[in-house]
C-alpha cells in the first residue's frame, strides 16, 4: 500500500500505549515469542535460524541497514494488535476518523457553476461509516484506487455537500494529485 493504506496504518500506530521495542535483540525477543519459534522467524527476515539465535541472547547487537529495516517493520506490524484494534473499532462505531489532506480536488457539477480542480488543503472530520468503510477496504486488501475513492466519496458528503444541507446537485468529486494524506482516530 501507498500513500492511503500506509496513512491508515501509521494513524493505527499512534494508539500505541508502550513503546515498540529498539534494540536489535529485544526486537527479534519479540518475533520468536509472537512466531512461536527461530525457524519461523529466520524465514521471514531471510536469514539463519543461527542468526536470529544469536541476536535473541545479544551475541549480535547491530544488524546490517536491509535486516535492520525488515526488522524494525515486521516487529511494529505486529505490535499491540489488540490495542490497534480497539482503536479502528472505536473509530468505525463512534468517533470517527479525521483527514488531512493536501491535494488537487474538484467536482462535476451542472454547467454554469465553478467546478474546476484547485489545490486545497482539507481537514475533516468524517463520521464512523467512512471509517469502518477504509477499515474494510484495507483489512480485504484492497488498492490503494479503492480507498481514494472512499475518501472522495467521504469528503464529497461531509465538505462540498455538508451532509445534505448543500450542493444536492453535486455528482462526482475528483481527488487528484495527493500531495500527502493523513489520518487520526
């Protein structure tokens, strides 16, 4: 994922309650208890189960940058998976989840209005439905194509049409050239 997906995922990491583990040993520690083994672990960082044995009782303390890299991620995807998921789910049911954007955004509107492209820079707030709906697309994998739509959608009814109170005529929003998007619940 880009630019929405990894939003998504960084927003999620902010509701971290400990911090995710630095050091190089501490952080393999860590895969071997959440994999249940050396082997699994070794498979998944590309390297020996020799390696990551050493690693676990501190014989190595400094990777090489690539290990090093892989590491650090594969340990902050798995970390606090509960605590990431009370907050997706409080996001989706109640509090919903906040954009903010820089991009190019315009409309399709009846002839005679103003509804070219410009560069805007947004942040809104969108109710829980917009988020459990991001939730989903991500949690099935979906493009990142797939989530800008949502966001459009999302940001059609909630900035351009007010939920309703304006613009009823409005038919479709154009969310090009994101310059950066970020996400907080």
């Amino acid at each position: 994922m880009a630019l929405f997906g990894d939003g998504l995922e960084k927003a999620s990491q902010r509701s971290f309650t400990r911090p995710v583990p630095r050091s190089a040993g501490a952080q393999m520690r860590y895969l071997v208890r959440q994999l249940k083994g050396t082997r699994p672990v070794a498979e998944l960082l590309g390297v020996s189960r020799r390696t990551v044995e050493r690693y676990v009782r501190n014989q190595i303390r400094s990777p090489r940058p690539e290990l090093a890299a892989r590491l650090a991620a594969e340990v902050t995807r798995r970390w606090q998976p509960q605590v990431r998921a009370r907050a997706r789910r409080r996001a989706a049911t109640t509090d919903g989840i906040v954009i903010d954007t820089r991009a190019r955004v315009g409309y399709t509107a009846p002839v005679g209005t103003t509804d070219d492209a410009r560069l805007r820079h947004l942040t809104v707030a969108l109710p829980p439905q917009y988020a459990a709906r991001l939730f989903d697309a991500q949690q099935q994998n979906a493009g990142e194509r797939l989530l800008r739509e949502i966001t459009a959608e999302a940001l059609k009814e909630v900035y351009f049409q007010d939920d309703g109170r304006r613009a009823g005529s409005l038919e479709q929003i154009r969310f090009t050239d994101v310059e950066y998007v970020d996400f907080e619940f």
